[in-house]
C-alpha cells in the first residue's frame, strides 16, 4: 500500500489522466459519492479546464439523501444496504440520469472502518455507467482497501473508483 502522500500523488495523476482522456472524446462525466466523501471530485477540480469535461458530483454519504438526491427506494436500502453493488449500481444510474449532459458517471460507497465487522471493513463497490442507445451499461468493481486511517482509505477509494473508470474506458466506445 501506498503511504499518504504517494497516494495523493497517485489520485492527482489519476485525475489529469480522466481529465484527458475525457477531452480527447469530446466527453463528460458525473460522479456520485459515498465513501469519498467527495474526493473524486475535489481530485478532478484542481485540473485547469475540467469545467468542460466535468458535470459535478453528488456526495451522498448518508441513506436518507441517496434516496432524496438520487432516487434510491427505501426499501432497495432497506434490503442491500447502502454499501452495496446493488446501491453503487443504483446511484450509478441516477446521477447520469440526472446530468443529461453526462456521458459517463461513477458511483462508489463502501465502509471504511473502524467500528465495523471484519468482513465488510475496508470493502467498496464502484459502478461505472454509460449512456447507451436510450439505456444504461454498467461495469462494477469490488476492491479492499488497505490499512491506514480513515483519510488514506478515502484517497485510496478514490484512486481505485478513478483507475476503475480508465480500465473500463479503454474498452468502451465513443
């Protein structure tokens, strides 16, 4: 695992990285935050000119607003949880469907500790989402974050979400 400062390091070029590949498409993306407390898009916002590739993000941390800002039902929450592939998807979803200039949209949640069970500590789903002939595709990752605090955990959620996005835009389509 990286140590804090390598890790930040890490997530500003993963950022320049989106960045660029998202203007040599001509493309958009919107993302919607959980765990990261918004980091993604604080990453993305230090990059001169992102304005033209980057819609925002919804930080949604806790359940009542995933359901307020992002339409997840209740009762989805009530029977996968918010820290779920099923919620990731969900938000993944809505977010794009609220940004119809979005191309693309990221959705990460998760646990990041301490003061959870060991099974679930440290575990996050991103959901990467398309816009595809009227539909959505989606292309979902689960990941273990490594030790350190809750902040390094943060920057490693972000990290993985964003090289997530890379990996699977290489296979994707203008």
């Amino acid at each position: 695992m990286l140590d804090g400062q390598d890790l930040n390091s890490r997530l500003e070029e993963l950022a320049v990285r989106v960045a660029t590949v998202l203007k040599e498409r001509g493309q958009k993306i919107v993302f919607a935050e959980s765990c990261t407390g918004g980091k993604m898009a604080a990453a993305m916002t230090t990059v001169p000119g992102i304005s033209a590739s980057f819609c925002g993000s919804a930080v949604t941390y806790r359940e009542a607003t995933k359901t307020e800002w992002l339409s997840v039902a209740e009762s989805d929450l009530a029977e996968h949880t918010a820290e779920s592939e099923f919620t990731t998807r969900k938000m993944a979803q809505s977010v794009l469907e609220k940004t119809p200039e979005a191309d693309f949209s990221v959705a990460i949640t998760g646990h990041l500790g301490p003061g959870v069970e060991a099974a679930i500590d440290g575990r996050i789903f991103v959901v990467l989402s398309k816009r595809a002939d009227g539909s959505f595709v989606f292309n979902a990752a689960e990941f273990r974050l490594g030790g350190g605090d809750r902040k390094q955990r943060q920057t490693e959620a972000a990290c993985f979400a964003l090289q997530h996005f890379m990996d699977a835009i290489a296979t994707v389509q203008n």
